[in-house]
C-alpha cells in the first residue's frame, strides 16, 4: 500500500506532511520514525499530491509530532533533515 498521512496542513503557499508519533518516551517517539517509513511517507504524499492539484504548486516539508505521557508535543519543523537530533 501507499501508506498514510497522519496530518496535512496548509498555510499560504506551503504544504506541511505532518507524521505523528506517540510512545512512552519522547526519545522512543522520535527514534520510530526510520528511512523506511519516511519513504513511505513521501510517497503518500506524492499520492496525495496527484489527488489535489490546487496543492501541486505549492513547497512541501515533512514535520514530526512527538507525544509521550506528560510531556508537552514536540512539532519538528522539516524534520526530515532534523530527525536524528529530535531527542535531544
């Protein structure tokens, strides 16, 4: 299957691929997302992207949302190129 998009969210002229992650920690959350999944995901966008066209022309970037019990969300703005440091 082509896979899924947790969040879509557009503002102006820019498309946000937004994956969310929960786990018991927000170190588990962030490391769960792989290379694997995050091809997956940019495929799903792509899928997505054909199904809309008023959304082709716009910039694209790939967040995370990290939740762990009691602790504030983390959003990761283009965590594509950030994702190995979202631990920290």
């Amino acid at each position: 299957t082509m896979g899924e998009i947790d969040i879509v969210a557009r503002r102006g002229g820019l498309v946000a691929f937004i994956e969310v992650k929960a786990r018991r920690t927000m170190t588990e959350a962030a490391e769960s997302l792989g290379e694997r999944q995050r091809q997956r995901i940019s495929r799903a966008a792509s899928a997505f992207l054909q199904k809309e066209p008023i959304l082709q022309g716009l910039d694209q970037r790939y967040d995370v949302m990290l939740l762990a019990p009691w602790r504030p969300p983390r959003h990761i703005i283009g965590a594509w190129r950030e994702w190995r440091s979202a631990a920290q």
